[in-house]
C-alpha cells in the first residue's frame, strides 16, 4: 500500500525542506506547483529518488494556479520532458499531452458531494485512455464512502479514489486495501492539500493497528 505526501510549500526552499521529510516516509512525492510562484522543475524533480506527481491545479479545480491555461499545461509538459514518474491533468480541463514515458493521471474533482454516477465518471476518464484514474468527491455521509470504495473495488484499471472531508476519511484508510493505487497523507498540521487528509503518522499507525500494513 503506497502513500503519497503532497508538498504544498510556496517557496523553492521550503518545498525542498519539505520533500527532504517527505522522502523518508513517502512512497510518492505529489509536487503542488500550483501553490508555488515560481517553482524550478528541473531542481524539483531530479533532487531526490522518491517518484514524483507533478500537480498543477487550476482554481476551478481546488487549486492555485492563476496564470493562462497555455501556461498551465506548459508546466505539464516541461515536466513530461524532464522525465517525472507521474503527472496529473484534469477531466475537465483535459488536453493531450506527449506523454513519453511518464504516466498520465486523469483525475475528477467534486468538493460539494460524491455523485450517483460513479460509474460513469469512471468510464468518462477511461476513454481518455490514462495510465491512472483518479476520483475525488466530498462526502456528505459514509455511503458516500461505501459507493467510492466499491468503485475502487470493481476498477479494471490502476485507481485512485478518494472522498474528502470527515466522513471520507475511511476511503484513504481502506482504499489501498481494495486494490487502490495509492493514498495521500500530509507531512503535518497546516501541509494538507484536501479536506480530511491525514497526516501520514496517523495513517501508518491506523495501518498497524488494522494490520493493514
């Protein structure tokens, strides 16, 4: 079971201080460029081993990116060309990239609820052909939970699913366990990237007390 630790520092300095604590207890780093002003891909990128997300979320999205959407993918593909592990792009806001060798996230957000149509979320992101579909809903209650963990359960493809807030907080717990390809935790108070993200501690001592891990 693989944890992804976002780094959603604002400065090149503390985002490497960051990623320094993240590597010795990630398996996946998450780059949240969108949340740094100027933010050195290639210095990011090649200064540690742990496989990387680039991550660059439009507002629209839950994210910070204020420049043009040309601007936006720019730093997408600058990524895809400087060899990342992973990189995420929006359902909504999808565009082509030449991937190479680097896999591509496909990732739905929805921060009001989780949707009836899971299913069809699923199938919407599939045709777009990534090597990842990512699902993130809020969760109004715990079957809102229940329906995300079947989703993941019934995937065919590599899956992440995920529902914020308190109630979601069993999908980041169970959704490894079911066959999810990874979940986030933050490094600590005031570094989450989502509602009800656990910090990664917490996650790993849930896992030991489950006997997940």
């Amino acid at each position: 079971m693989k944890i992804a630790i976002p780094i959603t520092a604002t400065s090149m300095d503390e985002a490497l201080k960051d990623m320094d604590k993240a590597a010795k207890v990630a398996d996946i780093i998450e780059l949240r460029i969108d949340y740094m002003d100027s933010p050195d891909l290639k210095k990011l990128i090649g200064y540690s081993q742990i496989p990387k997300i680039v991550t660059n979320r439009t507002e629209y999205e839950g994210g910070r990116f204020h420049g043009s959407e040309k601007d936006r993918m720019a730093y997408l593909q600058e990524a895809i060309n400087l060899g990342v592990e992973y990189v995420d792009i929006e359902l909504n806001y999808y565009q082509q990239l030449d991937r190479k060798k680097t896999k591509l996230i496909i990732s739905y957000h929805n921060f009001e609820q989780t949707p009836n149509n899971l299913d069809e979320i699923y199938k919407s992101i599939v045709r777009k052909n990534p090597d990842i579909v990512k699902v993130a809903t809020m969760a109004k209650n715990y079957g809102d939970s229940l329906k995300m963990l079947d989703l993941i359960f019934g995937a065919d493809k590599d899956i992440i699913g995920i529902c914020m807030g308190q109630e979601g907080v069993i999908t980041r717990i169970y959704g490894p366990a079911l066959g999810g390809y990874v979940t986030f935790a933050s490094l600590g108070e005031g570094k989450s990237s989502a509602p009800g993200q656990l910090n990664v501690g917490e996650l790993r001592q849930i896992w030991r007390l489950l006997r997940l891990e």
